[in-house]
C-alpha cells in the first residue's frame, strides 16, 4: 500500500507541476531545485534510498536530546551516507519544529533571507513552514528578510528536508538561507536565534555544510580534520580565521559558526563527530574531492519522554459547541468545492479562540456509505480552522487509495470531521477503550500506523483484531507487533461530527 502511496503522489506532484502559480489562491509552496539531480525524482525510490543509508549507518540512535545536527549537503549518492549518521542519531526524539540553516551558493547578499513560504515540497510531500517562527525571528533585526532569490536555485536546504520527512513525523520548518555576514553578525543571529527557540526542547537546528571542495585527498583530510577539530573543541575563533585565511574550507561556514555561537550561549557542552568521509571514499577519484561531515551537538540530557513520546495526563479532546462544528463544517465544505472547482485555496478570517489553536484534525470523506477519502495530522501544526481547510482538499485529492474527487460527485459526497486530543502513550492495551480511543502504533522512525477511534465502531473488530490491522494495514509490522515491549503504542481521543449530525 506504500509503494502505491507514493506512486500517486507523483502523479499528483506531476499534476501540480503543469498548473499556474493563480491555481493555488494565497498558497505558496517552495518547489524543489533539484529533484531528480542531488536525489531521486521518484518518492518511492527516494524513500527507499534513504532507508538504506540510514539502514547502513553504524550508530545507534541517541537516547539523549539531540539540539543540533551539523550535515552534508551534497547529492546523495557521494553524501548521503554521511548524512543519515545525524538524523539517525536523533531518531528518537520528536520535534516539532526543524530550523534549516544553510548557505547560498547563487547568490551574493547581506544578511539572512527566512523563507516565509507556506510549505517546501519534495517527492516526498510538502512540509509546512512555520510562518509565525519565520516572521518573529524577520522582525528581530534588520539584516534578516524574506529574499526569494536565496532560494530560487539553491540546494543545500532543500536536501536536508527529505532526510527530515522520512525519520521524523508531525513537524514544521523554518527555512533560512545565509548571505555575507560579518562575525558581529553572527553573533546577533545566534543571539537571535536563541530568543527564538528559548527553552523549547522540540526544536531541532540543522546546519548545512559541506567541507573543502576539490583538492587531492591527502590535502583535503588534512583540511577538514582541522576544521572538524575546530568545531568538535569549539574553537570559534580558529574557525573563523581558518575562512578569513583559506586554512579551512566549508561552504557553510557562516550557519557552523552561528550553531557553535548559540551552542556556547546555550550551554550546550558535548560535539560528537559521528561520521567523516569525502567523495572520493565514494567514487575512487582520489585527485578531486569533496569532504563531507557528520556532527551533533547537545547536553547528554536523556530524552524528555513527554516531549519524544507523547506521554501526557490523557487528557481528552475539549468538545466543540454545536455552532462550532458547523462552522468547521461550512470551511471544510466550501475549501472543498472551490479546491475541486476552481483550484483555489479559500482564506478564512476566524475569531474565535478555539480555532486558533493548534489542534490535530482528519477529515473523512463518504460516498453512498462508502470510504471516498481520509487524511488529516495527528499532531496541530497550525491554526484548527486551517488544518479542517487544508485536510479537506487533501482528503479529496491526495489520498493514495482513491482518485481525486470529480466536480460531478460533489453532491453526493458527505464529510466528515475529526478533532483529535494531543496522543499519549500507555502502558497496556487494556487502557483502550474501543469506540472512544484512536490509536497510534510505531517502531523506529519508519514504521507508523493510525486508526481513528469510529474505525472500531464501523468494523465492529475487537481490540484484538483493531491492533493486528493498524499493526500490518497502516504501520507495515507484523500483526502481533502490539504485543512487543518495542512497539509504542499511544492513545487519542476525537470529538468527531458529520454532516448528518449537524442537521
């Protein structure tokens, strides 16, 4: 069922394509640069690459709270096993905000530009930018802007963020991309960055760099080790003069030297080199290479099981108010006709409290009775008006198990909404109450699956049997993975409404 997920997905990535910038209303997503170059065009073989070289990568993941990783940038096949040291080493913990920082390689400019897009898209799907994160952080100083141009060919961010979508789930990105800044600068980016994530712990900072470029091998290890000793012992200072000196070699040097800045702000005392190769490891050439590095930087503080696994008090979804769920209902309904209809993105202006939070919703679609589309976020990523909006045109045209829904079946379909508590995780299956709780299972950072709570009431399964599905239907386990000590199980709660209910 994954392979055919990802197959639509290209069709519906190819179909986006053709479209003109007007189809997608107030929408702006980032498409990618080099799709197809620096990775595989395909999600299901980009998928599959990553597997293998995070599969392939000798480490074990980290049980402590990974602030920080340092990674490659080049195309996968010569970096890529140097990246998937990092994020296999943060695997554990759950973020739910990455901040990308990477360097130009196009263009020449002063400061930073933050990406204020609505989402970056690779094969792999689109991942939303957190645009609150991205303005406060803009309006911190006036060196720091939205530059389009920073982004327009650039690929040291965007090949991060496949990495990202395929280990780590329910996340946001803020998106920066550094030009020209003096050491001055630096700091007050650091410094800035600092009252950005404040005490957070679901804040991951990836710094992209790539180390010296084209030199023999011989030359080229003997550069990077230096540049590596530098970042390991946080030697600041060395670092910036080996640049300014061209001891050193990195092309990210500017976001290596705002992460150590913020680190030594932070506190942050323990720098793992994890992996070191060059492209020559990869390609035999050993007269002009490219050296890559894998580095994470944090506290040895073991991971917060509230934070990296959902572990909370149980508490339950708030219920909605009947005005409410027909309000959701008329914003989910009208996305969805004017999506399907016109390609337009409506933009709603709501006031009230409750929609402002950032609560998980699914929307579910029903044709004569029969399932015609479901997908939705476990986890809130942005206001709940916007999650029910956009999972409304989601559900209708990205649903892997269905076509797109036509103009022609617009009315004789019905909606459905739910609302989801945050998940928390139990001890024992007996805690699952059938009809009440959706459940997620997961094992590793590949391995996931959800049910919504009226799965049990529509399939009348006993628990039994709802686990050994979600298990080998959704999450691609064994049927019996529930009953393995390593298998997470976590439990939610839906306030869950329909049309017919709002009659």
């Amino acid at each position: 069922m994954r392979y055919f997920k990802y197959i639509f997905f290209i069709i519906i990535i190819f179909y986006l394509g053709t479209m003109s910038p007007q189809c997608f209303g107030e929408q702006s997503i980032k498409r990618p640069n080099v799709s197809g170059q620096f990775y595989p065009a395909s999600a299901l073989q980009l998928s599959s690459q990553i597997k293998k070289l995070v599969d392939s990568a000798d480490i074990v993941p980290y049980d402590k709270h990974v602030d920080i990783i340092i990674s490659p940038h080049a195309g996968y096949v010569y970096s890529g096993g140097v990246a998937a040291y990092g994020f296999k080493a943060a695997s554990q913990n759950r973020y739910k905000t990455v901040i990308v920082v990477a360097p130009s390689h196009h263009l020449s400019f002063n400061g930073i530009s933050v990406g204020l897009y609505d989402g970056m898209q690779t094969p792999l799907g689109v991942v939303p930018v957190n645009k609150e994160m991205a303005q406060q952080l803009i309006d911190m100083h006036e060196l720091f802007n939205f530059e389009a141009r920073a982004f327009a060919r650039e690929h040291s961010l965007e090949v991060e963020i496949p990495f990202l979508q395929e280990i780590f789930h329910d996340f946001d990105i803020v998106p920066i991309i550094t030009g020209q800044l003096r050491f001055e600068t630096i700091e007050i980016f650091a410094k800035a960055l600092e009252r950005l994530i404040g005490d957070r712990k679901d804040v991951l900072l990836v710094i992209s760099t790539d180390l010296s470029h084209f030199h023999t091998d011989q030359v080229a290890r003997k550069k990077d080790l230096n540049a590596i000793d530098s970042i390991k012992n946080m030697k600041i200072e060395d670092l910036w003069n080996g640049h300014v000196n061209q001891k050193q070699e990195m092309c990210g040097v500017i976001p290596v030297l705002t992460s150590l800045v913020y680190a030594k702000n932070k506190g942050l005392g323990t720098i793992d080199v994890l992996k070191y190769a060059n492209s020559g490891d990869v390609t035999g050439d050993k007269d002009r290479v490219v050296g890559y590095t894998s580095i994470v930087i944090h506290n040895n503080e073991p991971i917060d099981l509230k934070d990296s696994l959902t572990i909370s008090e149980g508490n339950e979804v708030a219920p909605l108010t009947m005005e409410q769920k027909r309000r959701l209902m008329a914003i989910a309904k009208s996305t969805m006709h004017e999506y399907i209809l016109n390609g337009q993105t409506l933009d709603f202006k709501e006031t009230d409290p409750r929609f402002l939070q950032k609560e998980g919703a699914f929307v579910t679609i029903h044709k004569k009775g029969r399932l015609r589309g479901c997908i939705g976020h476990i986890v809130g990523q942005q206001p709940l008006y916007k999650t029910v909006r956009d999972m409304a045109i989601s559900a209708a045209t990205q649903d892997p198990r269905f076509p797109k829904v036509t103009p022609k079946e617009l009315d004789v379909i019905d909606l459905e909404i739910s609302v989801l508590s945050i998940p928390w995780r139990i001890k024992d299956v007996s805690e699952i109450e059938m009809g009440k709780h959706g459940v997620i299972v997961s094992k590793g950072f590949f391995k996931r699956g959800v049910f919504l709570p009226q799965v049990a009431t529509e399939t009348g399964w006993s628990r039994e049997e709802f686990l050994s599905h979600l298990c080998s239907q959704k999450a691609g386990l064994s049927p019996d993975a529930w009953k393995y000590p390593s298998t997470i199980i976590e439990i939610f709660t839906a306030d869950v409404f329909s049309e017919n209910d709002l009659k």
